[in-house]
C-alpha cells in the first residue's frame, strides 16, 4: 500500500508540474509590431518652398500646384541644413492616416544664376 500511494503521489506531481510547465504562445509586444509595421511603410519625396514651419508643422508651396502640403514634424525628424520661410526644400516623409509625417527636411541650395561662369581672358595680341 505504502508504494501505492508514492507511485499516486509521483504521478500527481509530475502531472501538475507538465502543467504549469506548459507556457501560453507568447504574444508580440505591441511595441515590436509598430516597428515592424513603420519599416515597412513606403517613403514619399517632394519639393518645394517653405511657407511656414513651427516645431510640430511645416507647410511647403509647390510651383504650379494648387493648395499647400502640411507635414506633421516630430523629434524623430532629421533637418539638414537651415530650414526657414522661403527655403527650398526635399521632404521625405510617410503617410500615417491622413497625415502626412516628415522623416527629413532638406534644404536645396539656391539655383545659381547662369552668368556665374568665370570670364575668360582675352588672347593676348602679339
């Protein structure tokens, strides 16, 4: 009776342990997901001048088009060179919903102006 009841006890035990010791599938983290699913949002381009920029907005005017583009700018934005009013610029960005979310702001350089060619000396007379 007594080798009865150890080989009970014994059971019992290793069929409670296999059930804790049998874990849920773990879940994603949430935090995983949305980096998962920005790396695969598309990448947008455009150009244009600045119109107004605050530390959450920048609103550029394209030449030709009707109406403004509005990006929302946040601490994730990288900004090369001094972007202002006026400035010509490259904004890469990613459309979350109905707004748009700048990943970068360039500035363009100015256009120069044709007549920047240096002159070239006259020939010399013999």
């Amino acid at each position: 009776m007594r080798q009865f009841m150890m080989a009970l006890a014994l059971v019992t035990a290793c069929s409670v342990g296999s059930v804790f010791a049998q874990a849920a599938p773990a879940k994603p983290k949430p935090a995983a997901a949305k980096a998962a699913v920005k790396s695969t949002m598309a990448t947008h381009s455009t150009t244009g001048t600045v119109k107004s920029i605050d530390s959450s907005t920048l609103v550029i005017t394209k030449p030709g088009k009707k109406g403004d583009m509005t990006f929302t700018v946040n601490g994730s934005t990288m900004k090369d060179g001094t972007v202002g009013v006026g400035s010509n610029v490259t904004v890469r960005y990613q459309t979350e919903g109905k707004s748009m979310v700048a990943t970068a702001i360039s500035e363009k350089p100015a256009k120069q102006m044709a007549s920047t060619k240096p002159m070239s000396k006259p020939a010399a007379k013999k």
